[in-house]
C-alpha cells in the first residue's frame, strides 16, 4: 500500500523491483492513492493490477488514518493468496516458502503471554487497558505483533476476522501507552482481535529484519536468514525523529537497491534519506 505522498509510492516501486528480481512470477498489486501517478510507466509495469483506495477508508476526520487503511486491507485483497509487505522495505532473496503458510491470517508475532506477564513489544498499551478493552479472560493469551509483513488467506475465516477489526478500531487514544502519529495502531487492533478469537498468527519462520541496533551477523548471513530488509519507524533526520534503523543497514539498502536497478536496467528512484523525509511517524 502506498499513498499520502510520492515518496511511498516511490518506495513501493523499489520494493517491487526488488520482489521481481528475487520472484520473477510472483503476481505484485499496489493499493493506493493519486500518488500512484508518479510511477514511471516502466515501474507501473512491474504491477499486475493497481488499485485505488476509496477515502473513507484511509482518512480519519479528513487525517490520514495509515492504522485504518491497514485493516481495511482486507476489503482490496487481489488474489486468494496474499502476502502483504510495508513499501519502506527491500525483498532481499526469495520469498515464494511464505505461500506455503495455511493460516488466514498471519504475521510475525514478537512476544506473546497472559494477562500477568511482561510481553516483550507489548508497546502500545498496558495488559490491563488491552485485556479490558478486548474483553479477554484472565486465561486467554495476548500476541504481540510486528505488522510489516501479514499473510492473508481468502475465506470465511478471514472474512470474519476483518468485521471484528472494524468492530475493535475504536481503542480510546488516551489509554495508548504510546502514540502513532495521532492515529490507532493497526498492530494492537489486530493483536487483539487475534486474543478474542484464540488466533496464533505467528507464522513460525523469519521474515523481516529490523536493524534498529546493530547485530553480529554479517550482512549476508542476514540476507540468507530473512525475506525483507525494512526501513520502518521514523525515518530522517531532518524530520521530528530520529531514524530508528541503524545506519549500516540503511546504506545497505542504498547499495542493494543501486545494485539492482543496475542489473535490471530501471533507472533508481531514490536513496533511503531522501525517500524517509515524509513517514507517517514523523509528523
């Protein structure tokens, strides 16, 4: 999904190339807004289908609402099987094992436990106000998600799971624990309906790497290990916030990415400082 400025819409299209040249059949959509225009020809053609979001389900009170337009996700899902990856990111080898996940919905689950434990990126809320809200047992157990990648599964089940997060997107903005750029997190609204329903989304393998501190490994034994290199988070300097990826790991992208247009032949779009300058979190 892309929309609210040009550099998302750039960023997807370095995203996809990057799909393409690891997963030359995978079928690629693009979800978006106006913004999808400044696409290239030759970029757009990297695109089996390009969708138009309706504004009702991405503005808020006449604010883009990026939380909201993640669920309704759903609502423009092109294909049985779908994997869903955040633009601000690069497919760094194949990907094509994430199709062989069977759940309807799925993702990569950071901590998980009861209403009494300390669940490792429980970020958004506190257990008691997430166990209040989502009316969960004392004995039902809480997922903590990282929503950069989701695996959807056409189907009854998935089109049950979607009218309960539109029925659970009401979370009260005061009883956040942290904030998202004035906006509900699509991560705890999934997260909680996931508890209601006693969904494990956890899709059991590594798929994207997050550097926001450094690591031991090498950066090829992060690219044999994961799918996807992400840029998430606040993402320039020159913005509110501080970059939240480490250095390294952002010029790696400026590297893979050159590397690829080079082979490809596709001409780069732009280079991770300047394509962070407008993120949703640094507003």
């Amino acid at each position: 999904m892309a929309f609210g400025s040009r550099e998302y819409v750039f960023f997807a299209g370095q995203m996809a190339l990057s799909i393409r040249y690891y997963n030359p059949d995978v079928l690629i959509s693009i979800i978006g807004d106006g913004h999808l225009g400044y696409l290239t020809e030759q970029y757009k053609g990297l695109f089996d289908k390009v969708i138009e979001l309706e504004k009702e389900d991405y503005f808020t009170k006449n604010k883009i609402d990026p939380g909201k337009a993640k669920i309704n996700l759903i609502k423009y899902l092109p294909y049985d099987q779908n994997i869903y990856f955040d633009v601000d990111g690069l497919c760094i080898k194949d990907i094509s094992k994430l199709f062989e996940i069977d759940k309807f919905y799925a993702t990569e689950v950071v901590g998980r436990g009861g209403v009494n434990d300390e669940i490792n990126y429980a970020w958004w809320a506190t257990n008691e106000k997430i166990w209040e809200y989502f009316s969960l047992s004392e004995d039902q157990k809480y997922s903590s998600i990282q929503s950069s990648f989701a695996i959807f599964n056409k189907g009854k089940e998935l089109d049950e799971f979607y009218q309960r997060l539109l029925q659970n997107f009401e979370f009260p903005m005061a009883d956040l624990m942290n904030h998202w750029g004035g906006t509900v997190p699509d991560e705890l609204v999934f997260a909680g309906s996931c508890a209601q329903i006693n969904h494990d989304p956890d899709c059991g393998l590594p798929v994207v790497f997050f550097g926001h501190k450094l690591y031991p490994d090498t950066l090829m034994e992060i690219q044999e290990k994961y799918c996807i290199l992400s840029m998430y988070g606040a993402g320039s300097a020159s913005g509110k916030s501080q970059p939240l990826v480490r250095g390294r790991y952002r010029d790696w992208y400026d590297r893979l990415i050159s590397d690829i247009c080079r082979r490809t032949k596709f001409p780069q779009i732009g280079k991770i400082h300047a394509l962070s300058k407008t993120k949703h979190v640094n507003g």
